[in-house]
C-alpha cells in the first residue's frame, strides 16, 4: 500500500492519539510496568532483564501450539498453499489491504516512540510506559525476524526471498499483549484481530505461507508477553485455623 507523506502524518497523528486514549482506559484497573523507570539510559537494560522473561510459564502454551501448528503446515499444507487461493476468492482486497497497512513497522513504531515522548512531556508514567515497552517489543522483533529470514532464506511464494518468519506478522502480534494489558481485554481482543487480519493478507497477497504467519504470530505473542511480564510472588502466613495464602504480582 503506498501512502503519500501526509498521508503517512495523519495517520501517525490518528494512531497517537488512539495510544494516548488507550492508555487511559479502564481506570479502574491500571496496568503499570514493574519497571517504572523510562530514561532513555536505562533502557537497554530493561531489554536485557526482560529477556529471561522469554521462558516464563505464560509463553508455554502458544511455544508449543506455534510450534506444532508452524511444523504441521510447512510440512503438508504449504505444499499446496491453498490458503491463498481460497483468501483471493473472498475479493475483499481492501480489508486486507488494512491488514498489511496494520503490520508496518513505521506505523507502530511512530505510534510507539510518539507515545513515549508525549508521555514524557506531561509526565505521564503510565504513557512513557506504555510507549517504552512497545517500543523493546518492536525492536526485539525486528532484531530476531531478520536473523531469522537470512538464516533460514526460504523463498517466498511469489518467487523473493526471506519468507519465514513473516515480518508484518510479528511486528503486528508483538504489541497486541501490551495493549491488551494497557487498554484491557477488549482493546486486547481488537489488536489479536488486526494482527490476524494482517497476518491473513500477508497470505493473500502471496507474499508468505500459512506457516509463515503462524511462526510471525508465535514469536510476536511470545516477544510481547515478555516485555509486560511482571513476576509473581506467594506469601503464606499463618492465621488462626489454618494458612492464609497471598497471590500478588511485584
């Protein structure tokens, strides 16, 4: 989809300001990082303590499934790719247009670093947060999709190389979890949606296979669960009569 600059400008301009109201939403129940510290300095090392939060119990189920369902399809299903074929008959050709529009990385990372830089000029910490954390999402996937596409330089179905993983896919799917925790389950429901949909043009438009996209997904999920991850902790004490067990998250 080629978009004029201005174009481009409004809507960034409309994406900020969907971040900014997303971020506050459900006042009743704010979400706000274990790491409350948003400083340019200390940001890399936010990335690197995150990264063991890659193997947390959260992110066991969609490893596996991913896996499974990533195998499954590069084995038997990719052979005919008839996923797309059965995408080009629906001719909804601009949903899916949106769809590739969605999983642009100049698009989530405008409306990534525009939020954190607007949070930080009002002194918004849950904002700064909020755009920080989209921000190490996007960039923990961008960094581990090309290491993965040079690495396994599968041609894609239209003929160009590095297919796998899909990179519209991953960078649409990493920055669903933190909306989901940011913006509460419904706003997390719509961004699982449109990465979806993204992923499904990226099909379409014969630019991956199924398993392509699954992989794009699983890495993406994984990626975002990472970034907002706060550990939990469980504290008994002893009451009269028995325990009293507390479930809290740090």
């Amino acid at each position: 989809m080629n978009l004029s600059f201005c174009h481009k400008g409004q809507t960034l301009f409309g994406v900020l300001v969907f971040f900014i109201c997303l971020t506050h939403s459900y006042a009743d129940s704010l979400f706000f990082s274990s790491d409350p510290n948003t400083s340019l300095a200390h940001f890399p090392i936010k990335i690197v303590d995150d990264f063991s939060n890659i193997f947390v119990s959260e992110n066991i189920a969609p490893f596996v499934l991913g896996g499974m369902a990533t195998a499954l399809d590069w084995s038997i299903l990719d052979r005919q790719n008839a996923l797309a074929s059965d995408l080009n008959h629906l001719n909804i050709e601009s949903f899916f247009d949106f769809g590739t529009f969605y999983g642009e990385g100049w698009l989530e990372g405008g409306g990534a670093l525009g939020s954190w830089g607007i949070g930080a000029l009002t002194q918004d910490l849950r904002l700064q947060e909020f755009g920080r954390d989209m921000t190490e999402s996007l960039i923990d996937s961008t960094v581990l999709v090309t290491g993965l596409k040079y690495a396994v330089d599968r041609t894609r179905p239209n003929g160009s190389p590095y297919s796998f993983p899909s990179g519209h896919t991953i960078t649409a799917f990493c920055v669903a979890p933190i909306i989901n925790q940011y913006g509460g389950i419904e706003l997390g429901i719509s961004a699982y949606a449109l990465a979806t949909v993204t992923g499904l043009a990226r099909i379409d438009e014969h630019y991956h296979y199924l398993s392509d996209v699954i992989a794009g997904a699983t890495l993406g999920i994984i990626l975002g669960n990472s970034v907002v991850y706060k550990p939990k902790s469980i504290s008994v004490s002893a009451i009269p009569g028995g325990l009293r067990a507390i479930w809290s998250f740090n």
